[in-house]
C-alpha cells in the first residue's frame, strides 16, 4: 500500500467526500473507488465507508483501522527517510541500486487483489493447490507449479496475496445454486456498482464477507443475465487464473 493511496486516504479523511478527495488528487471518481475497494480488500477490513447520503456527494469517511493506517504510515514513511539518508552517507552509487530495486518491486495491473492465510497445500506430481481464506467463509484456491511453491516458500499458515485480472471473472446469474461449474472457484454476493461502457460494462460485487470483486463482461452478457445493483449472483474463476504472490521479506 504506497504512497498514493495513503494520500487518498488523508484527502477523504480532510474532504469527508471521496468525490472532492478524487479531485484534489487528480484522478477519476471511478477510480478512486477501485484504489478504496483494493485498500478494503487487502486490509481485510473497511478503512473507509459511506454513512447515509451515499457515495455521490459526501459522506465517506475513514474508520478507526484506517486512520491508524494513515497515522503508521505517516511515522513509518518518516523512520524510512531518515534510514535512507544515513544509508546513503555509507554505501557508494547507493541511488542507483536503490532505484533498481524500486524498479523491482512492481506494481500489478490485477484489479482484484486480496491477501489471505494459507489454509491447505495440496500437491500433485507437478502442480500444487494452494488455498487462502479471505474473510469469513471465503476461499480462493490456487493451481501453481512446484517450482513456484518452492521459490516462493508456501506454507500452511503464512499470508500471501491471491491476484485475479477481472476480465477472468465470469459471473452467473443469481446464486446458482443447483448448477455445478468445472472451475475451482465460486464466491457469492450482491452486486454493487455497475459501470456501463460502449462495449464492456465493469461490475463491482460485493461478497458475503464484506469483500469486493470486479469483472468485466460485455453489455450483451450484463443484459442476458439482468444483472443489476443489489441483485445476487456468483463469481466463478479458474484455479489456474489466480496469481500467488507474498511481500518482500515475507
């Protein structure tokens, strides 16, 4: 969680509007909302939310997890600056290797992104699944290779970070619950927003655990399933979709 949507953060708490936080920060309404939903999910908590009055205008607020966040953050980011001057002092061309390992610490692209603990490994003679509980009754399973098992040091009871492109993401209409789906993962809520574009729409759904997950389908599909704000549905993706990944230093 960088800089940028610790600042976000702070304009919301100062705003008390993510509408005015989106401005003073230069970007989209739409995706300051997407940055909140990833810091939601990752948190595993809400750090910000909404009180009566609706997301339009105001009324968005941070709760106390995210102001403590915001607060740590704040003395962390000064601690690392002044880490980084002494280190400076004492290691010779240290710019450019610190640069280098920025550059090495990359962003995803992945609009769903979660952080869970390891609840199973289950391995097979190349591949292995790995399960991560988000929150409450929601899990995520994950196929990935016995290499990356071994390069990334999984294991039963560590965190980890479960990464899933919403274009993956196949939603059904309703609950479902009398169809089987060949794909390992299934996750159940109500739908939250939906953005209609020319071609594609973008769907946010809220899961029972307080989570969010994005997907992204074209308007015929949204109009075939008649899908709309408040309405259940399930979200259904591969095992082989998922991409597993752990902090530095974890």
């Amino acid at each position: 969680m960088g800089r940028g949507r610790i600042e976000l953060l702070e304009k919301i708490d100062a705003c008390g509007s993510i509408s005015q936080a989106a401005k003073a920060m230069k970007m989209s309404y739409k995706a300051a909302w997407d940055a909140v939903d990833a810091m939601n999910n990752i948190a595993g908590e809400a750090l910000v939310t909404s009180a009566s009055g609706g997301k339009g205008g105001g009324g968005t607020r941070l709760t106390a997890k995210g102001r403590k966040l915001v607060a740590m953050f704040q003395i962390v980011e000064r601690e690392h600056m002044r880490f980084l001057e002494r280190l400076g002092q004492g290691v010779e061309d240290f710019d450019n290797f610190y640069s280098l390992l920025r550059k090495l610490a990359m962003k995803t692209s992945a609009r769903n992104q979660f952080f869970g603990r390891i609840t199973a490994l289950r391995a097979g003679t190349v591949s292995v699944e790995v399960e991560i509980r988000l929150g409450g009754e929601d899990r995520i399973v994950a196929t990935i290779t016995q290499e990356s098992l071994e390069n990334l040091g999984l294991a039963v009871g560590g965190e980890a970070f479960a990464l899933i492109k919403a274009p993956w993401v196949i939603l059904t209409g309703g609950d479902a619950p009398g169809i089987k789906f060949s794909a390992r993962n299934r996750l159940c809520g109500a739908v939250d927003k939906i953005t209609r574009g020319e071609v594609n729409s973008d769907i946010v759904l809220r899961l029972d655990s307080g989570l969010t997950l994005s997907s992204v389908m074209t308007n015929e599909s949204l109009d075939h399933l008649e899908l709309s704000v408040g309405g259940r549905t399930c979200a259904i993706f591969t095992s082989s979709s998922v991409i597993i990944g752990i902090g530095i230093g974890a």
